[in-house]
C-alpha cells in the first residue's frame, strides 16, 4: 500500500459558537432570519448571507444535580448546554434532550431553550423581542398542533412579526431549478420521505415516509 493511500481519521472537535455582530444593516433592515430545524442539526443565518450563521447539533444537555453536597448547602442549578457548547457529547450521553419526537417537534420547552440559544449568539439585543420574519423549516405534513405552538412560541415569546414554513427538501428543489417534475427522496436522520412532484404541485396522496435514517 502506497503512504498517499492511507486515510488518517482525525477527532472531530466541537468548537463553541461565537456571539455575531447585530449590525445596524441587519437590525434596522427587517430581515428575515432563516432557521433550518433538523432533527439532527440546526442550521441559521440571515436571508442576505450565502452561509448559515449558526450549525449546531439540535441537543441540550441538562446536567443532574449534584447529590454529593450536604442539605445545608444553597441548591446550585447546573448550567445547561446546548448546541456547540457540549464540547464532549459522550461525557453527557444519558443527559442529552432533543425537542424531536421522530422529526416533529413536540417537546417545547427544549425549543424553546434552543430558540434562546439562536437569538443570542446572533446577538439581537432588541429588550426581550425578536423583531424579524422567521422562515422555518419542519417535517413534511407537519401535524397542526405543532405547527399552532411552534407559532405559539414565536408570536407570544418572542414577539416575531411574521412566520413561514417550509419543508427543507422543497426549498432545495426549487434553489437548484429541477424543473417542475421529480421525485424527491429526502433522507432525513429518523424519517425517510419519497416525495412526488408534479407541474410544481407535490402530490400529497402519493407521498410517503418511512420510519428509517441516519439514526438508525
């Protein structure tokens, strides 16, 4: 075997992510804010940016508190991880949390949490509200009770003025100019959707997905 045919595996290391500059373009400009919600990563950058700002695993980690201190001692909450904080996942594996319940969101206080994360490490200092248009990706045919408190907690807690959703694989249809025929196969981490196409309409009643992906 020659040296140039060998393949050195190197560790993969998480570095935590920066807080970014809320510059006067961005927070006077009303611009959109895109977030790719993966149920395996997240994705967020501007609408004006060719890269995402943020990519991060969709994880928290919510330590146990410790037992070994004595009642007298004042209760100490441990911090909580999220995202590219949790530098060593193993160390923590029986501690992660995820919002997902397969790819649909239905743990809200975990999104709620990874939302915080977002806004913060894009640095919007706007007291408390988010004042830009969210374009949100979700699972294709999204039940509407998550839809309902995924809006719920952008309107109400976050003050957003305008939402829209999407699923990731259409919008990657249309950035690419397919056409307006294909079958889209979308292998996700736990689900695997087959999506038809048809003269630009998805056709609902021959889609299908199947409980398999990259988690498994």
């Amino acid at each position: 075997m020659e040296p140039d045919d060998v393949l050195i595996l190197k560790d993969y290391k998480t570095v935590p992510d920066i807080v970014h500059e809320y510059g006067p373009t961005i927070k006077y400009g009303h611009i959109p804010l895109v977030i790719d919600n993966g149920s395996y990563q997240c994705r967020v950058g501007w609408s004006i940016s060719e890269d995402p700002h943020l990519i991060f695993k969709n994880l928290i980690a919510r330590p146990r508190k410790d037992r070994s201190k004595k009642d007298a001692d004042p209760p100490v909450t441990p911090p909580i991880q999220i995202g590219n904080d949790i530098v060593n996942i193993e160390a923590v594996r029986f501690q992660l949390k995820t919002q997902f319940d397969k790819n649909v969101v239905t743990h809200f206080e975990v999104q709620e949490q990874v939302c915080d994360y977002i806004f913060s490490h894009l640095g919007i200092d706007s007291e408390g509200r988010v004042p830009h248009p969210i374009v949100m990706t979700e699972a294709f045919v999204t039940p509407n009770y998550s839809r309902q408190l995924m809006s719920e907690l952008l309107f109400e807690g976050y003050g957003v003025p305008a939402v829209s959703y999407g699923v990731d694989s259409l919008f990657s249809m249309y950035k690419n100019n397919i056409g307006e025929n294909a079958l889209i196969v979308n292998c996700g981490y736990h689900t695997i959707h087959i999506i038809p196409v048809l003269r630009g309409k998805v056709i609902f009643e021959h889609a299908r997905r199947i409980n398999l992906g990259n988690f498994f």
